[in-house]
C-alpha cells in the first residue's frame, strides 16, 4: 500500500461518521440485538472500538513511536460495558477521542513506520503493521455490527431470505 497513512486516516475518520449515523438513525433495540446468543451486538461493536480507542491503539501508537513494549488485550476481559449508556452518546464519545487520535496519527511520519516493540503475545512488531490492523479492526467490527443489524431484515424477508445465505446468521 503506497499511501498507508492516508488510507489509514481515511479509513478511521469514516469509521466514525458511520457510527454516529447508525446511532442517529437506527433503534436502541435494534442496535443491541445480537445476531446468536454468543456473538456480537452492533452495540457491544460500538463499545469495544470505543474501549480501543480509549486504551488500546493511540497507546500502542505512542509506545511505538518511543520504543516501549506493551501488552495483549483481551476484550472478554478487559473491556468495559456501556450497557446503560445511549448510544448516541457513546458514538459520539468516540468520534471525540477518534478526533484526537487522528490529530497525534497526523504527526507520524513514512520513517516512523519502521519502529519496532515488542507486544507481549505477538513479538516485535512494527508502526506500520500496527496502524495496518488499527484500520482492518475498524472495518471488521462496522461489518460485524452491520451483520447483526441485517439479522432481522433477513428473517423477515420471506422468499428473499435464500439471497442473503452468506449473511444469515441462523444457517
């Protein structure tokens, strides 16, 4: 990829007006339905990007840029649970953080991306390995989240519903 910090702030600055959109739009109940009883909801989504975006990679940005290892995160775990709070706010508490970390990704430079620390699962890794996964995580949980929204509109789509198989949760 020629332009990995452009497609990067490319990708993580429409994350968010995805996120406010949806919350915007879209029911409470609609955004909290999960897909199977032990998968992800679009709001367990919304909460786990916020908590990456709280604790995770504008850290592991940092730690890069200076040479310090960090650890793994487990979001079974670790993460937090917003179950009580709107979604609306909370997508709107992480286009605010998402802001500030795209004004820190903008001062990381093409030389930057070779540093190197060490993640405590992983190994050595790299800026640039780093900010490759900051922006596929972002587009793997908005299709996850997506995925749980389709499940409803799936099961009532009657005869159509053999066209959305791929998508299907329940098959």
């Amino acid at each position: 990829m020629n332009n990995l910090l452009e497609t990067v702030e490319a990708v993580l600055s429409t994350t968010t007006i995805h996120w406010l959109s949806l919350t915007e739009s879209l029911t409470e109940d609609l955004l909290a339905r999960k897909p199977l009883p032990n998968e992800w909801s679009a709001m367990d989504c919304l909460c786990h990007l916020l908590d990456t975006e709280r604790w995770i990679f504008p850290k592991r940005v940092q730690a890069l840029l200076v040479g310090e290892n960090f650890v793994g995160f487990d979001p079974d775990k670790q993460g937090t649970h917003y179950t009580t709070q709107d979604p609306k706010q909370l997508s709107k508490e992480f286009a605010q953080l998402r802001k500030s970390s795209l004004i820190e990704l903008d001062k990381v430079t093409l030389n930057d991306l070779s540093r190197t620390a060490r993640h405590s699962e992983l190994g050595i890794v790299t800026l640039e390995e780093l900010l490759h996964e900051w922006a596929a995580h972002d587009l793997m949980h908005t299709v996850q989240a997506e995925r749980a929204l389709l499940q409803p509109l799936i099961l009532g789509s009657g005869p159509w519903r053999a066209y959305f198989k791929d998508h299907d949760a329940s098959q």
